[in-house]
C-alpha cells in the first residue's frame, strides 16, 4: 500500500497530521489555535533578573511567563567586558575549536547511540531543539565543550539587568516553570541547519556514516563559503543531495537570517521576531521525503502554504501535493478516527489476543504487556516470546503516536532463555528505527522489567487533548459512597463538638445524602441530641464526588435568644414604668408571641428557604429524581 501523509485541517481551531503506512497510523502530530507551539520561536527580549545563585537569568520576552536563560546559553557577544578581552575570548574559543576539527577523523564518524548513550545525556527532562534531533546533540556537545573556556566568568560580572538579548525557546513552557531559553540560534531548513553565531563551523551530521558521502559532503561544505561567525550542519537528508540542492537550502536559510536581523533592529524589546512554523512547514520539513507517495490536504489556505513551501525546498515534488476534495472527510475515508480515538484508551490490543496496558505517572510510564488469550503456541515459553515480540514493536509505534517520554518501564511476559530476553531487545531497538526522537534502552532484567528512554519532542496526546476530571481531580479513582457517608458525620460532629452553634447545614451529593438517611439515620439522631444540635442535610448537584460542606445556621442560632447571664444586684429597685396614655389614632400593638411560637416560626421559614433537614429529605430527594 502507498505511504501517505494526510492533513486534516478543515477546522481553523485544530490541524491533524497523520502518517499513513499500510493503512495504519505510524506518526500522529495536532496544533491547535489556542496552544500553538513556542518551541523553536524567536524573540527580542530583556533580562529582568539575574540570579547568581543559578548562574542565570530571567528574561522577559512576551511569553505568559519569564523564561529561563542559562549563562551556558549566553553567547559571549552578550558579556559587559571590555573590548579587547572580548576578542581575545572568541578568537581563543573559535581556534580551540579548529583544532579539534582537524583533528577529527572523517573516516569514524561517531555512530547515533540508540539503545546507550553517555552517562551525562539528559533523558527524562530534555527537549528537541529547533533543529532536527539528530543533529541536536552536536549541537549541545559543542555547547559544553565551549563553556571550559569562559567559565572563569560568572553571570553576575558580566550579565546585568535590562540586557536586551535575541533569545530561541529550546523548551515549552510546562506547568510553573517557564520556557527555556538559549541566545544560539539554529535555524532548520530540508537538508542543512544553520547556526548564524555559533562558535564553531559545525560538520556532517555524526548519523551519516558511508565514508565516501561524508568526504563528498566536506568538499561541499567548504565550496559553500560559509563566513566564519556562522555554522552548518548537513542533515542526515542530505546525504546523497546534490551540491546544488545544498547550496539552494543553505542560500534559503542565510536569506531567513538576513530577514530576523532586519526585523530585530526595527523592534523594541520584547518582540516577536520569528516563528519557527507552523504545524504544515513542519510536516512538510521533517515528516516529508522521498517514500512518501502522496501529501493529502483538506483545507484551501493549508494546502496552499504546503505547495508554496514545497517549491522552496523541494520543487521536484511538487506535483506530490494534492488538495482533498471528496465530499466524505480524509479522516474518515481512510479509517483514522477510529485509530485517533484509541490513544485515549490505555489498553492497546494486539493481534495474536494480548494487550499493552499504557499508564504514564508523575516518576514515569508504565507498559504492561499481557498475554491475554494468545494461546496459539505449543509452550508457555514460546507464547511469552511471540507476545513479547509483537508487544515490542507495538510499544514503540505507540510511543511515537502518543508522544511519551521520559523514563519508560516494560513489564515484559516472563521469560527463561537469555537468548529469548535478548531477541526481544534487539526487535525493540529495530522498531525504533525510524524514530525521530533520541532513545535510550537497557537489558530485561531479572524481573522481566526493561528500562529505556524517550526524549521528549512535544507535549503528550493526553497532555494537549484531555483536562484533569472535575470528579476525582485526577486522582482515577473515588471514595465509596459508604466510605463518604462515615467521613461527613465524623467531619459534622467534629465540628459541632468545637462551637456553640445551635444548627448545621451540610451539603453532599444525592447519593452521599441518601445512604446517611437510609443507613446513618441513628448516628445523625445521636450526634443531635449528645450536642443539643440540628442537622439539616441538602444535595449539592455542583459538589464532587469526595467533596461536601458544612456550613453555621446563624439565623437558625439568633432566632434562640439565650438567658440573661448578666449579676443581679439585689440593692437596686426596679424601675416603674408608667403605663402609656391611650391613643384612639393609634393603631393597637399585635399580640406578642410566646418564645415557643417565635422558634417554631422561623424553623419553617428556614424550612421554606431550601434547607432539607433530615425528616423531609425523602420527598426532596424523590422531587428530584422524578423530575
């Protein structure tokens, strides 16, 4: 079957992009209008603060919050220091680093770690950078290699308040913490990455290991000319390019710079400057290549930003590029929404009976694979392997779809051959191939668990498409309404027992109220007469289902005068009260009530005030469910 890639971009509040491969869904990638993606943006912003105790800096930069600016991410351009000192700085960082290169041997490039990788690599918190992932790490290796020579500085000497600085968001903003932010910046294009001032000359990408391609793509780079301030990587795309293509993406990308430039010095701190792109460049930029046999759009303006764009980088695909037409959504003719509309599952079935069952935590992500009803082998041995198999290759297309990362734990079927443990290893690392994101995985363990790594590109599915549920605030689960109903007498005597109220009111859900009246009728009873109390029960249809509230009947208390504690004074006489003249125009007083009659009055007011006490709960509670 064809390999398609379908946007669904019909609604101006969501873009959908999928990657079609054998009718079924290998990549899955959303923007919406509300949330778009900072991550790769570019920014005119100024330091507000700088904080020595972390070696960084706060910067306003027109984000919701401040973003987070690391001296390792400050390009010496930026230092208060004297001129001289400066220039010695550069030129002693960009002559170390020419020394490295040539030093470097073209004919061992470093190979793309995928199932290891260096003990110091971020795995759980990093983030993809703007640049594809696989040059992403040279970049930051280049980074730490640089900080050696200017570390003698610290932020606080050379840093000050009010700075303005170009800046790059590297990280999204996540919960409280705001986006990471580094003043070197990468600019993407099909095949090459431009760093316009980077302290190194950057190279062929380290995943381009044919000798013969790499020698070629170093020839090209030095034909490009490229100034000393800036760096160019070659991607892994660009392997068997042409120079011309090259030199075209390269051109593309120092007119992009020359263009931020411009629109930096006509602006005033803080400023937008750049957009990285939107969710069609991207596509069009990363998921996009040679074994893609169409691009189905739906939607005339995304479609027509797909076609400009492809014409700029890749004009001889145009033609692959077609706008959707069918009356019957590209969704639903080919039988994704189904497929999207499973990653809200956590249980993932496979083919031979088994399941994944997915479950991501605040530490990290759990993947149970279960043997379910697969049964189709002659021993327990071989019918762990042959689920464990396909569960590997479904945990990492299921990964990619979900866009989990961080610490991932697999609790693979029980196995006793070691050679069995470890043909499951290599099919895991083999299905993460095509991954774009950095990964890391270890061996099965005793227990059957195997730890790996995901780095993280964006934020999760569940992330961007679900919100914390109102009824157990995200905690999965609710207390029994039993379990309720025991917590709310135990929280109303509590509270009775501490004040001198003469009338509570307390408000729990329907189900909470009818277990205590059909149930607890004689522990309320009791709790009422121990402390000289009225409790009056009401539903509250807003109340969650662990929450409820109790609430002080202040007018319930004043409407009971208490006696007068006051000393009597046996010496003084009471004063005569002369008796009023009588007054035919005046109307006479009413008859005064007694005390009894004057509570009983304003019990049924509050009665008639919406408090259901617990003698008439029933027929409020029956009024509502028959309404």
């Amino acid at each position: 079957m064809p390999k398609r890639i379908l946007v669904d971009a019909t609604h101006v509040e969501e873009t959908r992009v999928v990657v079609l491969e054998n009718g079924r869904v290998a990549e899955y990638d959303s923007e919406t209008s509300v949330k778009k993606q900072l991550k790769g943006n570019i920014y005119l912003a100024k330091i507000t603060r700088v904080e020595p105790s972390l070696q960084s800096a706060f910067v306003e930069y027109g984000g919701d919050k401040h973003g987070f600016l690391p001296f390792s991410e400050i390009h010496p351009d930026y230092y208060d220091i004297p001129v001289a000192d400066k220039k010695a700085l550069l030129e002693s960082i960009r002559s170390s680093n020419s020394n490295e290169e040539e030093s470097e041997d073209d004919d061992e490039p470093v190979k793309a770690a995928k199932s290891g990788g260096s003990g110091n690599e971020e795995s759980s918190e990093s983030e993809v950078d703007v640049v594809a992932v696989e040059e992403e790490q040279e970049i930051k290796d280049d980074k730490k290699h640089d900080e050696n020579l200017y570390r003698k500085y610290k932020i606080q000497e050379v840093i000050k308040r009010n700075k303005i600085v170009l800046v790059q968001v590297e990280k999204e903003e996540r919960g409280n913490k705001g986006a990471s932010l580094t003043t070197f910046i990468s600019l993407a294009g099909r095949y090459c990455v431009l760093m316009p001032n980077s302290l190194r000359r950057g190279g062929v990408s380290r995943r381009i290991e044919n000798r013969e391609d790499r020698k070629r793509l170093k020839s090209v780079l030095k034909n490009l000319n490229i100034p000393v301030e800036k760096g160019l990587i070659i991607r892994t795309a660009g392997a068997k390019r042409a120079e011309d293509e090259l030199r075209g993406d390269y051109n593309y990308l120092a007119g992009l710079w020359n263009g931020i430039i411009e629109k930096t010095k006509q602006s005033n701190a803080p400023a937008f400057i750049h957009a990285e792109g939107d969710i069609i460049k991207r596509t069009m930029r990363d998921l996009y290549n040679e074994k893609i046999d169409e691009v189905l759009i739906e939607g005339k303006e995304a479609f027509e930003t797909a076609k400009d764009f492809i014409k700029v980088v890749m004009s001889g695909h145009a033609s692959r590029v077609k706008q959707y037409k069918n009356k019957v959504p590209v969704f639903t003719r080919y039988k994704v929404e189904e497929q999207i509309a499973a990653l809200y599952n956590p249980e993932v079935p496979l083919d031979s009976g088994g399941a994944l069952v997915i479950n991501p935590t605040e530490a990290l992500i759990s993947i149970d694979v279960n043997s379910g009803r697969s049964t189709g082998q002659r021993s327990v041995e071989e019918t762990a392997v042959s689920t464990n198999i396909e569960a590997a290759r479904e945990v990492a297309r299921q990964l990619r779809l979900r866009d989990l990362s961080g610490l991932i734990v697999i609790d693979f079927i029980d196995m006793l051959d070691l050679r069995n443990k470890k043909t499951v290893e290599k099919v895991l690392r083999d299905a993460f191939e095509d991954d774009r994101a950095r990964i890391q995985i270890g061996r099965i363990s005793t227990f059957g668990l195997l730890e790996m790594s995901r780095q993280r590109m964006a934020s999760s599915f569940l992330e961007v498409n679900t919100m914390v549920c109102p009824t157990c605030v995200g905690a999965g689960v609710v207390k029994a309404t039993e379990s309720n109903a025991v917590t709310v007498l135990r929280a109303v005597e509590n509270d009775v027992s501490r004040s001198k109220c003469k009338a509570v009111g307390v408000y729990v859900t329907q189900d909470v109220a009818l277990y205590i009246l059909n149930n607890k009728r004689e522990p309320l009873s009791k709790i009422e007469n121990k402390y000289n109390v009225k409790v009056f029960l009401n539903v509250d249809d807003t109340a969650g289902a662990n929450s409820f509230y109790i609430e002080k009947m202040k007018g319930y208390e004043d409407s009971v005068p208490e006696a007068d504690t006051r000393p009597v004074n046996k010496q003084e006489k009471p004063k005569k009260i002369s008796e009023p003249q009588e007054d035919n125009n005046v109307e006479p007083f009413p008859e005064k009530k007694s005390r009894r009659e004057t509570k009983r009055e304003e019990i049924q007011e509050k009665k008639e005030a919406r408090i259901v006490g617990a003698d008439n709960i029933f027929e409020g509670l029956w009024k509502k469910i028959v309404e």
